[in-house]
C-alpha cells in the first residue's frame, strides 16, 4: 500500500515553472529516495506534502486518503533549512516543538528523556541553543523530528553538516525508524547514501519526475549492457578477437590482471562474448557491472537536458 | 487553534525573562516619577531661601519701590558704587547688586543686576517688571492728572481664565486646558513610540526567525498565519503587562513622592481651598471683585485632574494602543518576513513609518485645536487615529465619533492583518534576497 501519492502536482511561483506535472507514490514502510541537481523543485514538493505552502494544481493523498489539515501530526520533517531559537535552552526548546506537534508537556519530558539519553546528549539539557556547534544542534533537530513518532518522516537533506561519524549514527537511527515500520522520504545528494539505504527513487529535473522506480531495477536497466572482464593476457590480442557487437571502453591492470570494460551492443550476446575471448586469454572473472547512482543520476540529467535543448 | 496560545506562551515568557525587559519595565517608571516629582522638589525649595539684594540708584527714583517678595528683600544703598561693592561682595550676604542707571526712563538698558552666580528667571523677570511699573507710573505722573493714585489702582486688573466645562447632567466642572494639553501631548506621545517601539519588536522577530532558520521547522507544524499572530499577540500580552506595570508604579511613585515632599496629603487637599498668596503683587488684590477665591495653580489642577474622566482616558489609551500595535505589528511582521537582516528594512518601513510621523505632526495642530476640521479627519483614519483620538481624548470627544473611529480600526486591522498575512506566508520561506513592495505586492494574491 502507498502511504504517500502525489498525483500531477504544478507549482508555478512568479517566473517560473516549480513543479510541473509531478506524480510520485511512496510505498509504506520503504525508504524512498528524492533526487534531483540543486534547483530541481525537491523543496517545493516537500513542502507541499507538508502543508507549508499548496499546490496550483494536482492533489496530495495520505495514509489512503485525501491529505487533511490534521495529517501534520503523522508526519515528522527536518527541512533543509534548519535552525532553532538561539536564546533558548536546549530542553525548553525541545519541549516547546514536541507540544507544536501535539504532544502534552509530560508526554513530550518523557519521550526527550528517552532520546537524550540514547544519543548520549543528558549533559546540553540546560545549555543555551547558541553554545551549542553545528552538529550538535543537527542532533536536537533531529530528535525533534521524529519525537512524535510519526508514521511518515520527511527529511531535506538529512546528513548535510554531520562528521562522518554522526552522519552514520543519524543513517543507523533511520535504518532503525525503518525497521520500527516508518516510512521515509528524503532527498539528498549523497548519492553513497541512497545505494546504501533507498528501496526507491525518483529522479526530479527541471522541475519533471524523469525517472522514478526501484533502486535495483533502476540501476539494472541502466546498467545491463557493460560487462567487466578480469584476465590474465596481452589487452590488444582481446581487442582484436571482439566482433562488431562488443566495444572494449576502457581497461585497467591491478595486481596482473587486466581489468576491461566491455560494451556489448546486442544485449542477448553476452554469452558468446566470453566464447571469443576465452581461446586469447586466461579467464579470472567475468560479470556485469552495475552502474553507481552517482553515474545514473550524471547521465539521465545530462540525457535529459540535451533532449529538450536545456543548459544543465 | 490551541497551538496559537502555545506560540504566544513562548513569546511572552521568553520576552519577559530577558534582563533588558525587567530593567525597562522598573526604570522606565522612575524616569516618569521623576520628571513629575523634580519640578515638585525644586518649587518647594527654591523659594525657601531668602535673598536680599543690594540696589545702588543712581536715578533716585526707586527708593522703596521695588516691590519685595516673601524671600526677596531690597536693601537701598546711598553713596555706594558698583566697584565698591566688587571688591567686598563674597564677604557680604548680598545675593545680587541691582544696579539702575540715571537715564532708566529713555534706556532700557540701564539696569544691570551683578552676581557671582546666574540669577534665576523669576527673579530678573521680578524685577524688571517691577521697574516697568515703577517707570510707568513715574510717567503718568508728568501729565498731572488729578487723582492718579486711584485712578492706577483702578486700572490694574489681573486676568485669569478659569474654564468649567458643562457635563450633560448639568454639573458644572471646573477643568483646565492647560491639564488637558499636557495629558493630551504625553499620550499621543506614548502611543507613538509604543507602537513603534513593540511593532518593531515584530519585525525583529520575524528576522530573528528568518535569519537562525528556525521558521520551516515551525510552520510545518503550525500554519503561517498562526505563527504571526501568535506572536503579535504575545508581544502584545508582554506591552501590555509593561504599561499597567509602568502606571501602576509610576502612580505608586508620586503619590509617594509628594506625600514626603508635599507634606501631608492633607495640607494637599487643603492647599486646593487656600486663597492664594500672588495676592502680594499690588493693585491685584485690590482689583479682584469681591467674593471669587482664587485658587493657586497647583491647586487648581488637582480639581481639575480630579474632575477629568480617567476611566475613558486610560480605557481610550489601551485601546487605541493595542488598535495601532495590532494594525502596525501586522505591517512590522510582513516587511520582516521579506528580508534577511534587519540592515535591509530601513527602505521597506518608510511606508509605514509615513503615517505614524505624519500624525505626530498633525498632534501638534490638534492640541490647539482639537475640534478642528484636520484632527476629525485624522482621528477617523484608521492609520493615524490611534495617536490622534488620544491627543483629542482629554479635550472630550462625542461617542459616536469615538465608536466610528474605534471601529474603523478594528476593520482595517483585520483586513490589513489578512493582507500582510499573505505576504509574510510567502516572505518567510525565501531566503537570500532583498524583496521590494512591487514583489510582496505580487505574493498577496498568491494562493495557499
């Protein structure tokens, strides 16, 4: 079941096209991705699932229904731009945003207690929110994200501004809301990190959903057609054995043995691929490489951009 | 709905714990009392202490006619000059050396006071009219008309305004244009920096929000609207507490104040029945018709702060204050909403601070006349009636003109407050960027 579906969302501000026609469903219980280069319109459909500003066009469905004002109290959301009162104490603060998320004042105490002392944090209680450095302050926002315990938790680029080992407490902690039944949507560039922890994506350019799907068969169709070769033998002798259908793109030696990137243009001849080489050279490994979020996300936006005459 | 209480609960108490917040709420009322009670102190001491002044009179014409006072004494010196007193004068008890030259008649500048300090106003003022009169008198005399004695004393009349105002139930009133003119002008003054002083509280709010990028964090769980009016409101709750506050001690201190340095509260009242003691000026008393008392001035004004309508005035000044605040805080709140440091508002508030200054231009005007064509107008606009309702306040104003104009506002603050309520949905979540009038024009008519 979906938990979250957006259908043909527009959003135009003064000059210029926001969103345009965006349709994106988010299955319950996943971790979905959001991606897009800066600009894209990720914010923008955010905050329209948030309420925070609304759509000129198309409709937000929630939890299986039409989206109600109500709905806030499920969703948790760390926004991109993030910050808290500087005057106020830690604990005051904290208190204050679990009670605007309809927590009452014990309940909100209780449920603080509980997160502080898991992320080791008791001691910044009676601190001033201005004494506090960066990262520290991303923690308490962090905790207040999700101190309602909603069924949906949105977060703008959840790791910006965290040390590599804070980023990976925060990645464990949604890996745990996960697993505790929550869904996720979050859109990010740290594209390490969607391969890690995503089940789906989509990919927002320009402000359209260009590619949407989940993350293994999204990268299986961009990546099926590449297959890496390991042997032991002279690089050229295996050049010249390939036929019209296979191209050699690129290769690295490592230890001895060569590394080749072999283009097959036929996808159903794999097989005989290994038939021509297999008589010129001496076999390690053969298998299909699997592109890198990062290579999918360069080329479908730059595929895009020159399609439709746009500078990217 | 209860989510706006919480946004007010916030900014109230962390506005009424700041440090800065409990020292102005104390120390303003002093600075009141002060300027109240000072004025109190230096009357009741000045004249204390009597002053004798020698007089050298080289015209020979003012022997003994200088009229002395209960603490200004004239002592005549004969065969004496100005130098000779030079020399010995820090030895002397002599306060002054009142010099009048022989032509005093035809120069006015005859008359020299020496000192080794600055003689006070009342006292040259004393003199010089005393010698006016004199040189007067000296005058008519060289027409030879008979019986000028009486003739003089006849003539010198003193003039005093006492005006009574006719209520309705027939009551006569005594009341004072004076009073009003000072309660009307501190009023309207206060309101006025009020305004500007909590609207702009608003404003740096707003920015404060903006600028530590706390605002998407709260207005995904409470509506825009919500946010901005709950901290109008707290603001309001926190300028509110301050004036009672700040009249409750201010009140508190003068009370106090002139009970210790009046004397008992009861020689104040009895002070407001006495007769006088001016009377010494002669051919006034004289020339006051039988029967009429005159009260002294202080005395008159505690009949006639007595006989004013608190109970409207404070109840006018708190509610055209929080009128104004309401309709400025909008204005304040949405020009915040629009940029990014405070640096950037100066230009965006100019339309707001036009009409606030125009009005204390038009206040001044209205004191004079507060019935006039320009002070009605003014006092129903809803921009400008909050400081100019109150400079007419004191003056009295027809209920139907007080309900219109209150009314007036409340209207033009909702529609205002929906206005800037749409800017400021807008203006809160654009960052990086200087916004104009034309843009947050184009944002109102944005939908949610």
């Amino acid at each position: 079941m979906d938990i979250l579906t957006t259908r043909n969302i527009e959003k135009r501000f003064s000059n210029h096209l926001a969103l345009d026609d965006v349709s994106i469903s988010v299955p319950e219980g996943s971790i979905y991705g959001l991606l897009g280069p800066n600009g894209a319109g990720k914010t923008t459909l955010i905050r329209i699932i948030n309420q925070i500003t609304g759509p000129d066009k198309g409709e937000v469905e929630c939890f299986g229904r039409p989206m109600k004002a109500d709905d806030i109290y499920n969703i948790g959301y760390l926004p991109e731009e993030r910050g808290l009162y500087k005057k106020m104490k830690v604990g005051e603060h904290a208190i204050y945003l679990a009670r605007l998320k309809g927590l009452s004042r014990n309940e909100a105490l209780k449920r603080l207690k509980y997160w502080f002392e898991k992320l080791e944090i008791q001691g910044w209680w009676n601190k001033k929110i201005e004494e506090l450095s960066k990262g520290m302050a991303q923690k308490i926002q962090f905790v207040v994200t999700i101190i309602h315990e909603p069924k949906l938790l949105i977060f703008d680029e959840p790791f910006s501004g965290f040390d590599p080992i804070n980023a990976n407490l925060i990645k464990n902690e949604i890996l745990d809301l996960k697993k505790k039944g929550s869904t996720i949507l979050f859109s990010t560039h740290n594209m390490e990190s969607v391969e890690e922890m995503c089940d789906h994506i989509t990919l927002i350019n320009k402000a359209k959903n260009i590619l949407s799907g989940h993350i293994d068969k999204v990268r299986q169709q961009y990546g099926s057609n590449v297959f890496e070769l390991s042997f032991k033998g002279d690089v050229q002798t295996v050049k010249d054995s390939l036929n019209l259908n296979y191209e050699l793109v690129s290769h690295s030696e490592e230890a001895g043995l060569i590394k080749a990137h072999i283009k097959v243009n036929e996808y159903s001849a794999d097989n005989r691929l290994l038939g021509l080489v297999l008589p010129v050279a001496e076999i390690f490994g053969f298998n299909q490489v699997i592109p890198s979020m990062n290579d999918i996300f360069i080329q479908v936006v730059q595929e895009y951009n020159k399609a439709h005459g746009l500078k990217s | 709905m209860n989510k706006i209480f919480l946004v007010i609960e916030r900014e109230f108490l962390t506005r009424v714990r700041k440090k800065s917040f409990i020292i102005m709420t104390i120390l303003t009322p002093l600075l009141f009392a002060g300027i109240m009670i000072v004025p109190m102190i230096i009357a009741t001491m000045e004249d204390k202490k009597e002053r004798n002044i020698a007089v050298i009179d080289d015209s020979g014409l003012f022997k003994d006619k200088i009229t002395e006072t209960e603490y200004l004494k004239f002592t005549y010196l004969d065969g004496v000059s100005v130098p000779d007193l030079q020399s010995s004068f820090s030895e002397s008890n002599y306060y002054a050396v009142l010099y009048i030259g022989r032509m005093v008649a035809s120069s006015p500048d005859a008359v020299i006071l020496y000192s080794d300090k600055q003689p006070s106003m009342d006292i040259t003022s004393h003199i010089s009219s005393s010698i006016r009169n004199e040189v007067e008198t000296q005058k008519l005399k060289t027409y030879d008309i008979e019986n000028l004695e009486e003739i003089l004393k006849n003539i010198k009349t003193s003039i005093k305004v006492r005006t009574i105002k006719w209520t309705k139930d027939g009551e006569a009133k005594e009341s004072s244009s004076e009073l009003a003119f000072g309660v009307a002008y501190i009023l309207s003054f206060l309101v006025y920096m009020l305004i500007f002083l909590f609207g702009s509280q608003v404003m740096r709010g707003v920015i404060e929000e903006k600028s530590s990028r706390i605002i998407e964090v709260i207005v995904s769980s409470v509506k825009p609207f919500q946010l901005m009016m709950g901290k109008i409101l707290g603001i309001a709750a926190v300028s509110l507490l301050q004036i009672v506050v700040w009249i409750v001690l201010t009140f508190g201190l003068v009370t106090a104040a002139s009970a210790i340095f009046m004397g008992s509260s009861e020689k104040a009242m009895a002070q407001k029945e006495s007769v006088s003691n001016l009377m010494d000026q002669p051919g006034m008393a004289q020339a006051m018709p039988e029967g009429i008392t005159e009260q002294s001035f202080a005395g008159e004004m505690m009949t006639a702060l007595s006989n004013m309508n608190f109970v409207l005035i404070i109840g006018g000044f708190i509610f055209f204050f929080i009128g104004g605040y309401l309709l400025y805080a909008a204005m304040f709140a949405a020009v915040g909403s629009a940029v990014d440091s405070e640096a950037d508002t100066q230009q965006l508030t100019i339309p707001i601070t036009i009409p606030l200054i125009l009005a204390i231009i038009v206040m001044v005007s209205g004191l004079r006349s507060p019935d006039g064509a320009l002070t009605f107008w003014f006092s129903m606009v809803p921009f400008t009636s909050p400081i100019i309702m109150i400079t007419r306040l004191p003056y009295g104003v027809p209920p139907w003109e007080l309900a219109l104009s209150g009314a007036l506002l409340i209207v033009t603050f909702i529609a205002v407050t929906w206005l800037a309520a749409k800017i400021y949905r807008v203006g809160i979540l654009l960052y990086g960027k200087k916004h104009t009038w034309k843009e947050m024009w184009k944002w109102m008519r944005y939908n949610s």
